[in-house]
C-alpha cells in the first residue's frame, strides 16, 4: 500500500516533467538545417547514413575510399596527435597572456594522454567532449582547490623542490586526484588523463606556482585541442563526436506520433486506476480483520460459562474461620463436605 502511495504521488511529476523535456526539445535535428561543410564537423549525419561514411567530395579525401579503412585511422591518428601537441605549445609559447601573464608552462602532460583518446580511440564514451572538456576542468578545479589548502603551509613549496621525504607532498597529490576521480564520477564526466590534471595541480612546481591560473590554461587547452579534432577526425570516413552530451538524441523529439503519445498517456491512466484499486482492496481487507478482531475480542470477554465459574468459586472457598477453630478436624471435613453439597443442589 505504501508502495501505491508513492507511485501514485511520484506519477503525476513523472509525466509533467516527461512532457516539459519533450516539449522543449527540436522536432528534428537542428543541425540538419546548416550547410553540409557545417554539419559534417560538428558530428551530423544523415539518419540514414551507416558507417563508415562518405569522405570530404573532394581530393584528396575522396581517394580515401581506395585504402583500408584501418590504415586510414592509423594516418588520421597520428595526424591528429601531432597537430592537436603542437597546436597547444605554440600557443602557449607566442607572445600571448598564457606566457606574459600567466607563465604557463609549454604544455599541461595530462594532453597527452588525452591525444590518444581524441584522435586514437574517437568512438571510446570518454573520449566524447563532455568527458574531455567538463573532466580536465574539474580536475583542475579540485586539484587546485586542495592545493591551495597545503599550500598555506608557507614551507609546501620548498618541500617540492628538493627530493626529501615530507607528507605534505604525497598527502597533496594521492587526495588531489583520488577527489578529482570521485568528482567525474559524481557528474559523469569521467575521463581517464584528467586524474593526471588534478595530480599536476598538486605536485608539478609550475603548475603549483600558476594557482587558480591553472583553470582557464586547461580550459583553453582542452578547446584548442576538440576544435582540431573535430576537424581531422571528420574529413574523412569517420564521425567524431558520437555525442556531445549524452548517447541518443538530447535535443531531438524521437517520435511525434500522436497515436503512440495517446496510447502512452492511456497505459498511464490504466497504471494510476490500477493503483487506486489496489489501493482500496488493502485499506478495505484492513478494515474487515480489524473489525473482526474487535469482535472476537469482545466476545472473549463477555462470554465466559455460569455454571464453571461458580463451581471454580464454589470449590475454591475455605471454610469460615470460627468453624475451623471450634471444631475438631473430623467435624470440620463434615461440615464442609455437607456445605459443599448443599452448594451443589442450587446447581
């Protein structure tokens, strides 16, 4: 019954909320309405294309089709991972704010874990861009954070600088990322070289010298490196990404058939009604055996036997205190044997 009460109540939310995600969604996929060259690097494909998919209409993508397609993920590969290294250090080595203001270091190392990802594994769910973008960010976030709290320690950064044993440095870093791995995993945003981000926050001279510099450094990073991926990993036959927030269609109604959408709210309807019945059979059978244990309670008090009640006080009364004491115990067992009797004739 309690379970009925709670799906009853949780029903109703359910289907509001349903309906306010299905009515802010596209009634088809919004990027099928820019231009092809557009579409192709932001991961669209037509519906009914199936992979691998068509290259770029032009040589020399076109002469793609000639070659295996395994050979053409290894050139794409390592295309991308040189480009995608080499975009993030020449632009954190010009004469920009990363180098004349913030003295970032060439690179953040965790990238290159993460090039592996992009451009080695594109169809792996941690690879898609949530996990790289929102992941490397909230390592770095929490890294930080964490850091900033030893870092109070006015001694933290000489302790970095030379070899010696001292707690402070491996307390830091095994709880900067064991926080940034429980962070991921609580938004869903888990991606595996982003624990070295937050490990980095934590242990890396530099990085720990760059404080809450560090975030937009791996931010700017990490967009750099999805927009050049975006663009080697589309020219030819396969798609990246799969999906930018979640499998399956986010912004996109699936099916706007009416007749499912009635049918829908009519097995709701059916559910809610089974419910109540149910719902009403219990507190109904509850009700019956309550008054029915009632009853057989007052029963049980009320109806008890005369006749074994008197005998029981019959049989169970001594006799009176002066006869006991005037009469000998042959003339007390007499008369109490013919009070008894007497007692037996009013029965």
């Amino acid at each position: 019954m309690q379970q009925a009460n709670r799906n009853g109540k949780r029903r109703p939310i359910q289907k509001r909320a349903r309906s306010f995600l299905h009515n802010i969604k596209f009634r088809k996929d919004y990027r099928a309405g820019l231009p092809l060259i557009i579409t192709r690097f932001t991961g669209y494909r037509p519906p009914d294309a199936e992979p691998p998919y068509e290259p770029l209409p032009f040589p020399p993508f076109t002469w793609l089709k000639k070659i295996p397609l395994r050979l053409e993920v290894w050139i794409f590969a390592w295309i991308g991972a040189f480009g995608g290294i080499l975009l993030i250090e020449a632009i954190m080595s010009t004469s920009t704010a990363f180098r004349d203001t913030y003295h970032t270091p060439t690179i953040i190392t965790s990238f290159g874990a993460s090039a592996v990802l992009l451009f080695g594994v594109i169809e792996s769910p941690v690879a898609q861009p949530r996990n790289f973008v929102l992941g490397h960010f909230i390592s770095a976030f929490v890294g930080t954070a964490i850091t900033r709290l030893f870092v109070l320690n006015g001694s933290y950064q000489g302790y970095l600088d030379n070899t010696n044993f001292h707690p402070s440095t491996f307390i830091n870093g095994g709880l900067s990322m064991a926080t940034s791995l429980l962070a991921m995993l609580i938004t869903g945003t888990a991606h595996p070289p982003a624990g070295a981000t937050g490990l980095n926050a934590a242990v890396e001279t530099q990085v720990v010298t760059l404080s809450w510099r560090y975030l937009p450094t791996v931010l700017a990073s990490s967009l750099i490196m999805l927009g050049w991926a975006l663009i080697i990993n589309n020219v030819g036959r396969r798609r990246y990404p799969l999906h930018w927030w979640a499998p399956g269609a986010t912004f996109v109604r699936v099916d706007d058939n009416p007749e499912l959408e009635k049918a829908e709210e009519g097995e709701i309807e059916v559910e809610e009604m089974e419910e109540g019945d149910l719902e009403r059979e219990s507190t109904t059978a509850a009700s019956e055996r309550l008054s029915e244990d009632s009853g057989k309670h007052r029963e049980g008090l009320y109806r008890v036997p005369s006749r074994e009640v008197r005998r029981e006080s019959v049989q169970a009364e001594p006799a009176s205190l002066p006869s006991a004491i005037d009469t000998t115990p042959g003339e007390y067992s007499k008369r109490r044997l013919s009070s008894s009797r007497e007692r037996y004739r009013w029965d």
